[in-house]
C-alpha cells in the first residue's frame, strides 16, 4: 500500500483528496517534504513517491507509478487523486497517465516540467545520455521521448514555471494541451521550497485556476 498522509491539518477541508507528488531527477521524495507538509496543512492527503534508478528509461518509473495511482484508484479512502510533480516527475507522470487514467483523476500541477525538453539535457545527451538515459529522454530534439510522449487531455492542468530556473525554458514548461501557467521569482529547485508554491497549488486543486500577478488561463 502507498504511504498516504491521513493527518491533514484542516481534515473538514478535503478529507477524501489525495494528492501523489512525484519528484525529479537526481532527487528523492523527502525533498518533497516541505511542500507536502504544507499542503496537509490545507486539509489535503499526500502520498510522496519516488524513484531511485537514473540510469533507466523514465518509462521504467512511469510503469511503476501507473501501478501506484491504480492502489490509489482503488482506495476505498479516496475520492479524488490529484498529481503535483517536479520536473522529470512531470514526464514521469504524463507517461503514467498514458498508461492508466485514474477513475477518481483530479487535477495535475506540474513544477518547472520540461514539456519540450531541456536545454541542459540536449548540451550533455551526448556525454551522459548513454550511461543516464533519461537525459537523453529529455533532450529538445523533435524525435526525443518527451517530445514524442502524449499529454494527456481533459485534465485540468496547472503549470509554476521559475523565473530562474538554469534548467528549464519558460517556453518549454508548456504543455501541448489547454492549461494554466503561472511563473514566480525562484529557481528551479526553489519551487518546491516555496510557500507561494504551495498557496498556488491548493487555489488550482480547488478551482482548477491559478489568482494573481503573472498568472495565464487555460
């Protein structure tokens, strides 16, 4: 069974809403903690999944976390199963949901995701790609895996971009699909960090729209 959080903060606010975050790459799930946390602290449940292997293809990790929203999916405890992923956890996602859409499928906020691909990954695919292939997976070229992936549609899907981020293009944090798209002053890590991060996220579980400065509508 995954490991869900049932102690939520404010459990009269979404007592039966799951949300699964998912981390990226070179990271583990307890960099997930802060956030996770905080979204507690907002009345929702958590469950933080991770990987370790980054010599495989994300499509190995993507097989996995189909299976873990399917023990999700069928949780007579929740109702609804929302997505908040960071940056190779996005494709990871994205992958996943290819393979198995929940039933009970809520929202999906992707951090700093790498919809088009990284500038750094299509620099060093050569060097690394072979001994890390998800660097290759992510690289910019058209024929790359996370260009080739679908995204899924009918989702309610939310984007945080960073100001920042050395990682990422503001440009390729779009997905090719209808979404909403915030970008804030931090880094690429640094969302995970932030409590505005947080803020935004808990609003677009709710609504399904991010409020304030910067903010674009599906």
């Amino acid at each position: 069974m995954p490991s869900v959080r049932f102690d939520a903060g404010s459990p009269t606010d979404h007592p039966r809403e799951c949300v699964s975050l998912v981390h990226g790459f070179l990271a583990n799930k307890y960099m997930l903690s802060m956030l996770g946390h905080r979204l507690r602290s907002r009345g929702y449940l958590t469950d933080a999944w991770g990987y370790w292997n980054m010599q495989c293809s994300l499509l190995v990790h993507a097989e996995r976390f189909a299976r873990e929203l399917a023990v999700l999916d069928a949780d007579p405890r929740i109702e609804t199963i929302h997505l908040v992923t960071h940056s190779m956890g996005c494709i990871i996602a994205r992958a996943a949901l290819d393979r198995f859409r929940p039933r009970k499928m809520g929202r999906f906020v992707m951090l700093a995701p790498p919809n088009r691909g990284s500038f750094v990954a299509t620099a060093t695919a050569r060097t690394f790609g072979r001994i890390l292939r998800p660097i290759a997976e992510l690289s910019t070229a058209d024929d790359s895996l996370v260009n080739s992936l679908p995204t899924p549609e009918g989702i309610g899907i939310g984007v945080i971009a960073a100001e920042y981020d050395a990682l990422v293009t503001e440009a390729s944090t779009h997905p090719a699909v209808p979404h909403a798209h915030v970008t804030l002053p931090t880094w690429h890590t640094g969302l995970l960090f932030s409590r505005e991060t947080a803020d935004l996220i808990a609003g677009f579980l709710a609504t399904g729209e991010f409020s304030g400065p910067g903010t674009e509508a599906p």
